[in-house]
C-alpha cells in the first residue's frame, strides 16, 4: 500500500523515506504496536474456569504477595477456583451452593477444633474434591476426634436442610438438586475407614456399639434402597471383622450423634429423590 506526499501529493511507495516527485521527507515509519499475547486455546475451552485461570498467571506476582500474608485470601482463591470449575460443569447457580455447602461442612471442624481450644487453619479448597481443614494440635483422645469428625456432617446436615427448606422462600429446581448432593456427599463422609469423617468417629464405638451402627445402616439400607448405606457397610465390616480396632470403652454420645445423622441423611435423600 502506498502513501500519499503531503507537500505535491503523490503516491509514495510505503517504505520510501523521500517523495520521488518533490523530494519531500516522508515521516518516519512508526513500528505497529505488538498484538496481545492469544490467551492458549485450553484456557478458552474451560470457561469461566480459564477466565479465573487466566486471571492468576496474568497478576500471579501480586496474588502470591498477598496468599503469602493472608489466611483468608488463601482460602477465597481456593474457593474461587472451584467455583470456576464447577460454574463450568454445572452453571454458576448450582456451583455457587455446592461451594458453600462444602464451606459449612469445614467450618463445622473448625468449630469444633476451636471449642476444644485445638489449632487448625481455614478450609482450603482442592477443585474437583473438596476440601480440607488442616489440624496444628492432635486431640487428646478419641471421643474428642469423633466429635471433631461428627462436626463437619453434622453442620452439612444443616446446609442441606436449608437447601430443601428453600423451595418454600424462593421456588427453584436448584434447591432439591443442591440438598441432595449435599446429603449425599455428607453421608459419604461417614463411611467408616480411613481419614474420612466416619472414620474418625467409628474410631470411638466398641464392639457393641458397632454392631448396633451396622444394624441401623443395614435398615437404612433396606428403607431407602440407597446404595451408599452398602459402602457404608462394607467400611464398618471391615474395621469389626478384619482390623477389629474397636474401642475398648464404649461413647454413648458419639454413637448417638452417628447413628442420628445417618438418620437424618436418610430422610434427606428420601424427600429430595427426584
């Protein structure tokens, strides 16, 4: 494309410094400003999750800054990115819920740490699998850790409760849809093995008190036809008949809280069936 001379005009090939009829300077050429770097194609494809992503590499100086001073701000940029990958799986109004159902959950830990004056950190978020709250201070024995365990299902029972109490405020689908998964997640954290909630609490039960909670679960199992309550078996039947790690005093009060809650994760399950 050419130029054009201002002085006689006319066209001047674009990288010419002179005009070849009038010998007027042509400007110098200015350099075109630099494209912004394309943001790669997998950020694109993951939605409001690469829009966060995309986020963090561009101020990655600035965000480590501040998760280097902040405990909070740690936990809200965890609890950023899973909103973003679960806005992009489920849409941003079930994702908004799920997320704060998981926040109760943790928070019930955290209260229940604190009112054994134990030291934990905020709920830190692992996208695509919950979340953690990280203990600084062991409890003093097993009745305590079952508690502390019990803690999170048991403020979860409530968010779920909340959810499905919701439809009468504000009519919405969402609301059954997020009380469900958040009873069923719940009732999955009491399966009674390894570090989940329901291991820790089982932790406390002796024989008999074991076997009485297996009873419970295989009724539940019966009435509800809900599967969970089997994987929740096979756990209880592994720490009776093979690890046989019971107690050796019985916890009236961690039994009642159990078995409760299994109670009520149940009725949950039951009343939001679709």
């Amino acid at each position: 494309m050419d130029r054009v001379c201002s002085a006689c005009g006319a066209a001047v090939p674009w990288r010419a410094s002179i005009c070849g009829r009038c010998g007027e300077a042509m400007p110098k050429l200015q350099p075109p400003p630099a494209p912004e770097p394309a943001r790669p194609a997998w950020i694109k494809k993951l939605g409001p999750l690469g829009a966060v992503v995309a986020g963090a590499i561009k101020f990655k100086t600035a965000i480590l800054l501040i998760l280097t001073k902040s405990a909070q701000l740690k936990m809200l940029l965890s609890m950023l990115v899973s909103f973003g990958l679960y806005w992009t799986i489920y849409g941003w109004k079930f994702a908004a819920g799920f997320v704060i159902g998981i926040y109760i959950h943790e928070m019930g830990h955290v209260w229940m740490l604190k009112q054994y004056g134990l030291r934990a950190g905020l709920p830190m978020f692992v996208p695509g699998f919950g979340a953690f709250v990280s203990m600084y201070d062991s409890p003093a024995n097993v009745g305590q850790d079952a508690r502390i365990g019990l803690a999170g299902p048991l403020w979860g029972a409530g968010a779920a409760i909340a959810f499905a109490l919701m439809p009468s405020v504000y009519p919405s689908g969402i609301w059954m849809a997020l009380a469900q998964v958040t009873a069923f997640i719940n009732l999955f954290n009491l399966t009674p093995v390894w570090t989940l909630d329901g291991g820790r609490a089982f932790r406390a039960l002796d024989l008999r008190q074991r076997l009485i909670w297996m009873g419970l679960a295989a009724v539940l199992l019966y009435g509800t036809r809900q599967w969970l309550f089997a994987v929740l078996l096979i756990g209880a039947a592994y720490r009776v008949f093979w690890k046989k790690d019971h107690a050796p005093e019985a916890d009236g009060g961690a039994l009642t809280e159990f078995c409760a809650l299994l109670a009520v994760f149940a009725a949950l399950l039951m009343f939001t069936r679709p």
